[in-house]
C-alpha cells in the first residue's frame, strides 16, 4: 500500500480519536475539522533537523521540545532539555501546560516523523497554535547532525555551508572532533553528550 495513503490513515483515526477524547473536555477551543485539512497538507508545521539544532546551539528561549516516545525510549536516547511526553497521554489536562504559552515554539519529536505528527494534529485539534514537527524525527537528527556526510565535489556551496553547520553542531552536541572544510569557520561551543542511537529508519 502506498506510503501516503497509510499515512492519511493514521492521521485520520488520530483525527477521530482525539475528536472524542476532546469532546469530554467543554472549556477547550477546538477547530473545525476543515480548517485542520486544510493546515495538515500545509509544510510550515515541519521544521528541519538543521532549524532546531540551531535553536538549541543558540539557546533560543522559544523552543520546547516535547518528546512522544515512550518514557523507556526517552530514558536510552533524548535531544538536550526535550520534555518526554508520551503520545498516549499527550492530551491529559496536566500536560496541556506545555502548549499555548505566548512566545513559545513547539516541536514534536520521534524517532520519525509520523507520531510527532499525531501530536501535532491532537493539539492542532484542540486549538494550540505555535506547534511543530521535527521532520524526519531523531532517525534524521543522527544522518544530519550527529553523523553528518560530507558532500562531493561537484555539489553547490550551499552543500558544503550546511555541512559546515552541522560538523559544528555534531561537535557540539557529542564532543567529537569535527573537521569543516578548509577555510570554514563554525562557531559553535562545545557541550558533551554520550552518543548513542535510535531505532532504524532515516529522513
């Protein structure tokens, strides 16, 4: 079956579930179902691997990233600061805390992209705005930035600019001795943090 069709399917009955569930609870504004179509094939609720590791480096006071694994997925592998959420009691009224606070960015994040996902339509349903979702989840956040692939030679600069950026943000975020190409300057501090991994899958 094709990979979209699944998708939407699984969206769909998220959509549903998260229509009774928040069906109990009067006092939450939701949207209608419409306007939520018409923003779930819109691409601003992604942000890129690249986007959030920059907002870390830089500590951008903005951005709260929640984690919709499980606590057992969250306790062997997490991003710095993300708060662990999981998917199946993202909607408990004590953890509704996390979304709707002025100023603040949320990024949904999994080891893909496709619960962060449900995430996002849950809040999106209930009426939060300023959510998002890593796209490609912690499964790209390792090919990009933990393990990132120096381009060929033939490649644009802009290929070797976003290398760049990511060996300083690997060096960042693990310690490990990056090597930017000749020339390049990454300002970047660095912070140590084991390496390790997450399940198979890529961006």
């Amino acid at each position: 079956m094709n990979r979209n069709y699944i998708y939407l399917t699984i969206l769909m009955l998220v959509l549903a579930v998260g229509t009774v569930l928040v069906n109990n609870e009067p006092k939450l504004k939701q949207i209608e179902p419409q306007q939520l179509l018409v923003e779930m094939v819109q691409p601003t609720r992604y942000v890129t691997t690249d986007q959030v590791a920059e907002m870390m480096i830089h500590g951008d006071p903005s951005l709260e990233i929640v984690d919709v694994r499980s606590a057992a997925e969250f306790e062997k592998f997490a991003l710095p600061k993300a708060v662990n959420i999981p998917l199946d009691s993202l909607i408990n009224p004590s953890n509704l805390s996390y979304f709707g606070i002025p100023g603040t960015r949320v990024v949904f994040v999994s080891n893909d992209d496709i619960a962060a996902d449900q995430a996002w339509v849950l809040t999106k349903r209930l009426g939060y705005k300023s959510t998002y979702v890593m796209r490609g989840g912690l499964n790209c956040w390792m090919q990009t930035i933990i393990d990132p692939q120096e381009p060929g030679e033939n490649e644009p600069s802009l290929a070797f600019e976003t290398y760049t950026f990511r060996k300083g943000a690997q060096q960042y975020f693990t310690g490990a001795q990056a090597e930017a190409p000749e020339g390049a300057k990454v300002k970047v501090e660095v912070q140590r943090r084991k390496k390790t991994s997450v399940a198979a899958g890529g961006c």
